[in-house]
C-alpha cells in the first residue's frame, strides 16, 4: 500500500526524531554560487570538512553572462559570487564545473544531462526549482542554505516528511500543447498555494506519453503550486534517457539498476493524502496575464472580468485590463530558456515555428541553451542555421533572463514573453512585465511581434 514517494523516503531514512523531524539521507548535493558561500563559511568556521565530497557537484549558473563568458565578469557582484564557488569547491575537494567549461550550465539542466540524477535518489540543491531531477523519479527538492552546510557535514538533512498527492493527466494533448502548457494549465486549477505541503507524483497517460524533457518542465514547476517537490515514476522512457550518459551505470551494473528501477512505483493499492484527476482536452496553449504563475488562461480567453485585491494590483503593474484578450498585445522581448525550457527539445519546438519566417524586427529575443550540451546539440541538428536564417542568435548558457541577477533584464515597462518559470513584480528587471508561456507561443510572439495562437503557425 505504499506510495513510490514512501518507498524512496523511507529507504533514507536514518533515523526519526521522536516528535520531531526524519534524519533523511541525502544521494546527491548540486551547489551553486547564490546560496552556498555562506554554507561554506559555516563550514569553514567550526572546522569541518564534506563527509561525501563525491556526492557533491558544483556549478555556477544563476550569476554567469550568457556573452564574452571567455571573458572576466564585469559585473562585481557576480563575479564575486562565481569566483568564491571556484574558491570554495577546491578547498573543500569537490567537483566543479566552472562558467568555461564545457560541461557547465544550468544545474538543473546539467545534473539529468549528465546521469548525475537517476532514480530512487533523494537530490537537493539551495534552489527551490531542485524539483526539477523529479522527473528522474528521484526525491528531489530546494533547501536552505543552513541546510546545505548540513548536507555538506553530514549528507544527511533534517526534513518532515510531506503528504502525498497523485496528479494524473488522462487523454491526449491537441496539437500545440506541451508540458509547459500542462503545468501553467494545473497551476491556475490548483492556484499557487494548492499543493503546498505535499509532494507530487505526475501520472496518467499525458504523463507516461512525455518526453524526458516535457517530464523535466512539468516537475520544474511543482513548485509553482506550493508543492515540496513533484516527480515521475521512472519507466522506458526514463531508462532510455539515461543509457549511456557520463555517470549512468554500465555494464553489470546498468542492468542491476535498471531492474531496481523497475520496482520504483506507487503499489497499485497505494493510498495518497489527495488525488486529482485532469483532461488533457481541457487544455490549449496559455499564457499568464499577471504576477504569480497561477494567474494563467488560454491563449484565446480573455482575462477574468474581477478577483481579489492582488488580481487588481497584478493588473495594473501589467497594464492589463479586466476581461480583456491578449491576442494581439504587442510584445517587446522573447526569451526561450531557463531550467524550464532550455533543453534541445525546447529549442526544437522554437525552430518548428521560426523556420523560413523572420524575427519581428522590434522584438528582442534571447535564446540561451540550458547547457553548453544543449548547445552542441542545436548545432550538431543544425538548428543554429534555421534559427540565425530566421535573425536570431543563439546566446551562451546560463539561467539568463529567467532573474534579473545577470545582465539579461528587461527594461522597466517592457513586456516580455518567457518560456522560464516565475512571473513576479521585478523578477526579470526591475519593472519588467512577464508573461509565462511555452516555446511554441515564444516563437509565435517573435516572429509576428504580437501574442499569437502557435497552432496558426503550426
């Protein structure tokens, strides 16, 4: 009668604390240069060293120019951050891919990439989009950084164990519709607060007909819904994703893996905390029209005609206007990227629409590959050629646009359509006006320069 979350959870556990949290074992820490110098200074100052430094893998990604990265970072604040990881991650003896390596980018796009994440792991990073590797059908989720010096120490974290939900997405998806679609769609039934204090199993035939990327979005936005995590049961599609990649099992031992895997799923008799069921009929291409991801419509509804004082407030900052329709709506900047959709596939959905058409000449796009993988991948496809034919430029990887902590912002006042996964007041440029969307509905905006139905491109 147990959950796939019960199964990995418990098989963590190293002790209970009576009347108090789970002492959870932890496979596998990503650190990157935001949230963990102060855990390192913890560490530094009462002398401790990593218990598991081979557990740990760092990155810097939220900090890092996405042009000249050949180049000493101009701005102080982040070259300061991305060099301390640097300094930190040779004291302490740990892996480190830095902003000129070729195996760098974003952590939550690398980790899958390089079968650093793999099911049955419990993965935390100081990051809430840690959430991310679910897709793995791994335990994935952020901490804090308190909580990463007590990774660093012990690789054991302090943690209450959350209420289980199943989600399941029943049908077929219509033509124009992808897990970004599916996750803006469950975050506006569920709003932003409606899986708070669960964890997420994704499941339903939607799900099980995901690529590994769609399954990498969907459980990326989990958090968006309040969720502590969200995540996949692992099956073929999974195992097939994961076959030969730089730190996936091989030989003997891929095979004994991959038949513990199989064994990673909720008991047929499981029981969940809540469960949800959805159509995947219900869903077209959306888009969000104010400041939190689940202020969300389809693409051809209008805004709803009233709500409470943060619905009013969201308005106005996005000088939107009550049952008004955003089709149509002049767009200043598109941004495909972020650990939401900077994956190949997402890069290959943007191509499908901009192929043979040009780039609106008053939009700016920033196209920015979540690895420098994905990167080589684009140009191994030849996708680079269709997409500079068409007057884009594919920029360097990193988390870019998607936060206003690097040099791509957005101009106050300015609206921006991206395919990355928060929306707040200020969060790509002070000012800034977001609205969240799919690669599909980013193309379409940048080739016609207003918000356009992808599925009349298609």
């Amino acid at each position: 009668m147990n959950t796939l979350f019960d199964k990995i959870w418990d098989k963590h556990v190293v002790q209970q604390v009576t009347d108090g949290p789970t002492q959870l074992y932890i496979d596998r820490l990503y650190c990157h240069e935001v949230t963990s110098p102060q855990a390192f200074d913890g560490m530094r100052a009462r002398g401790l060293k990593c218990f598991r430094p081979q557990q740990i893998y760092c990155m810097p990604d939220h900090n890092t120019p996405t042009h000249d990265q050949d180049k000493p970072i101009a701005d102080p604040v982040s070259k300061k951050q991305v060099d301390t990881l640097a300094r930190n991650a040779a004291e302490f003896g740990l892996t480190h891919y830095g902003m000129n390596s070729r195996d760098n980018g974003i952590i939550h796009v690398v980790g899958p990439e390089k079968g650093l994440s793999l099911p049955g792991m419990t993965i935390v990073c100081g990051d809430s989009h840690t959430s991310t590797h679910g897709a793995m059908g791994a335990v994935a989720f952020g901490i804090g950084t308190s909580e990463v010096e007590m990774v660093l120490a012990s690789q054991c974290i302090l943690q209450q164990k959350p209420k289980s939900m199943r989600i399941s997405i029943n049908g077929t998806l219509r033509e124009g519709v992808t897990a970004k679609d599916v996750a803006l769609y469950l975050m506006a039934q569920l709003t932003t607060s409606g899986a708070t204090g669960y964890f997420v199993e994704y499941a339903g035939e939607v799900v099980r007909n995901l690529s590994m990327e769609g399954r990498l979005t969907l459980c990326n936005l989990s958090i968006e819904m309040g969720a502590r995590g969200g995540f996949v049961a692992p099956d073929e599609t999974t195992f097939e994703y994961i076959k030969g990649r730089q730190y996936a099992p091989k030989g003997e031992d891929w095979e004994k893996a991959v038949s513990y895997w199989k064994t990673l799923k909720s008991d047929a008799d499981a029981v969940f905390d809540k469960e949800l069921v959805f159509n995947a009929e219900d869903i077209e291409p959306r888009i969000t029209y104010g400041t939190n991801p689940g202020m969300g419509i389809g693409i051809t509804e209008s805004i709803p005609t009233s709500g409470d004082a943060n619905f009013e407030k969201a308005l106005r900052y996005m000088d939107f206007k009550p049952g008004q329709k955003l089709l149509g709506t002049k767009v200043d900047y598109v941004f495909l990227g972020a650990c939401t959709n900077g994956r190949i596939e997402d890069f290959r959905a943007f191509a499908s629409i901009v192929k043979g058409r040009q780039k609106a000449a008053d939009v700016v796009a920033w196209l920015v590959p979540g690895s420098w993988a994905v990167d080589r991948q684009i140009r191994e496809e030849g996708l680079d050629k269709v997409l500079e034919d068409a007057g884009f430029e594919i920029r360097q990887p990193g988390c870019s646009a998607c936060l206003a902590m690097n040099d791509d912002k957005i101009p106050a006042g300015k609206l921006s359509v991206s395919t990355s996964n928060r929306n707040f007041e200020g969060r790509q440029g002070p000012g800034a006006r977001t609205i969240l969307a799919s690669p599909l509905v980013a193309a379409a905006a940048a080739v016609t320069g207003v918000l356009t139905d992808p599925r009349e491109l298609i």
